[in-house]
C-alpha cells in the first residue's frame, strides 16, 4: 500500500504552448536585420593578408571611420592584366586617385569624425613596397596621416 495514489488520467505531459513561438522569431529576425552589418564593397583584387606577430583589433565604433584601400593582383585578369591593382570602393584606379578618393570619403563623415578617420591599406602580401610607398605619399599629399595596415595574426615563432 503506497500513501500516494495515481489520480485518474492517462499519465501524458500537457501539450506546450506554442502562441508566443512567431513573435519571438520576429524578435530574432528583427535583432540580426538591425544588428548585422553587410559588405559594402566587392572586391576586384586578390588580397591575402600577411601575416603579423602583434596586432590589435579596431574598436566597433571606430569600424565606420575607417577608409579602405585594396591593393592586389585582380580577379579578372583578362580586363586588368596581372600586374597588382588597387581597389578605391568597387573601382580599379590608379594612385593618382587615391587622394581625392580619400577627401571625398572623409567629407561624407560627420564633422566630428574626420579628424578621427583613418586609411587602412588592404594589401596582399606579395604587391611590392613601391606600390604601397606612392599609396602614402598620395596619401601625405591629402593630410591624411592616420594609415592602418591589414593583417592576420600568426603564431609567434620563436
């Protein structure tokens, strides 16, 4: 004799609710629609990125003042040839462009931020140094001396 007795049924767990399951995919839906940032830019050219010891990660709300420049052998080489090209937004050009493009991106920031803006070169490891030199001084040319080199971070050997 047990002193706690079955009450009367068939012994089945209840049915879960399911009402509030649409609105919280909408939730979900909504937080990534609003939170997740897109490619701006196709890119033309080939960049892998060399490799560095030490690097430091760009703080979020610094990502909206970064001005990027491409450097790498293009993808369609049949249009481009094979030698490295440059990459400004979705446009092959050549260093002479690099000055006003990176005036006419600093002039689309809030007044606040151009002071903070800075250049980041993107370039394959295997373009040589003199492309990356008349990138700078295009880049001297304008003023905008703030220059911050794309990397991937590598093991350190030592």
């Amino acid at each position: 004799m047990s002193k706690f007795r079955k009450k009367g049924g068939s012994g089945d767990a209840p049915g879960i609710n399911t009402a509030s399951l649409p609105d919280i995919v909408f939730m979900l839906l909504f937080f990534f629609m609003v939170a997740t940032r897109m490619r701006e830019v196709t890119l033309q050219v080939k960049v892998t990125k060399p490799g560095a010891t030490q690097s430091v990660k760009i703080a979020s709300e610094d990502r909206n003042k970064i001005i990027s420049v491409y450097v790498g052998q293009p993808t369609k080489a049949q249009l481009y040839g094979t030698a490295p090209r440059m990459q400004l937004n979705d446009v092959i050009a050549d260093v002479k462009d690099v000055g006003p493009f990176v005036l006419e991106e600093m002039n689309r920031l809030p007044e606040a931020d151009r002071k903070k803006a800075f250049v980041s070169i993107k370039a394959d490891e295997e373009v040589s140094t003199g492309i990356i030199t008349d990138i700078k001084e295009a880049l001297r040319d304008v003023d905008a001396l703030k220059i911050q080199y794309g990397t991937r971070k590598t093991a350190v050997l030592y």
